[in-house]
C-alpha cells in the first residue's frame, strides 16, 4: 500500500509545495513544530533513509539545502534545523524546521495546526526566496 507521502507525489492527496524536481518534493508539513517546518522526500517510496543510495542521498541533501536557504530568507530564524525521525511514515524523509531555540525541533511538542489560508501563505513566502 501506498504512504501518505507517495499519494502526494502520485497527485492524490494535495500538498503545499515549496519545491520539486524529478527526483525529490519539498512541501509545508500541514502539522508543523513551527511556522515554515518543510519535509523533503524523494519521489521513490523508500522506507528508511539510509537504504536509499549513496549518491540519491546526497542529491537529496543537496536538494533540501536549497529549500532550507529559501526557508532561512523567508522565516524570521536563527538556524534551519535538519532532522531524520523515520517512525511516523514509512516513507523516508527529512524535516526542514526554523530554530530560534532547540525547543523549536522537540517533536514531542504540541503539534501547530495552522489554517489553510496560514499554510498556502508561508508556502508562497518560501517559494518566492528561491533564485
């Protein structure tokens, strides 16, 4: 069965994107630690990140710098936080998340649920600070 995450690449299931190419999607987490928490994922369904390959990986890295600079000159912040958590959907992904403090990437944290005139917002304040 399909993930959450291959229904939003596969045009399913709606998306705040902030950015694709063929390989990988970047788009707005709906339930975010912060304002402007991003995940990137690849666009091929692979469970646990470090069976994708070495050089995927590192696409996929390289990729998700270019949306956290986006994210750093669109959200007031200190840091973009980067972490791979990998319980909550079998579909490996990283989260994009703007830090003023460490609190700001705790995932036990109550979730924000922000509105979908918030998240479309923020989607296009991000998208805008790519060159």
């Amino acid at each position: 069965m399909a993930s959450i995450f291959t229904k939003i690449v596969n045009g399913e299931i709606p998306c705040y994107k902030i950015a694709e190419n063929d390989k990988y999607l970047a788009f707005l987490d709906v339930f975010p630690l912060v304002h402007g928490h991003v995940l990137v994922i690849p666009k091929v369904e692979t469970d646990y990140i470090f069976d994708i390959a070495d050089a995927d990986l590192a696409e996929m890295m390289v990729f998700s710098k270019s949306v956290a600079k986006a994210i750093k000159a669109a959200v007031t912040c200190k840091r973009v936080g980067v972490a791979v958590i990998g319980l909550e959907v079998p579909h490996a992904h990283i989260h994009l998340v703007p830090m003023n403090t460490v609190n700001d990437i705790n995932f036990t944290q109550a979730k924000l649920k922000p509105s979908a005139e918030e998240l479309s917002d923020m989607a296009e304040k991000i998208r805008s600070k790519f060159n």
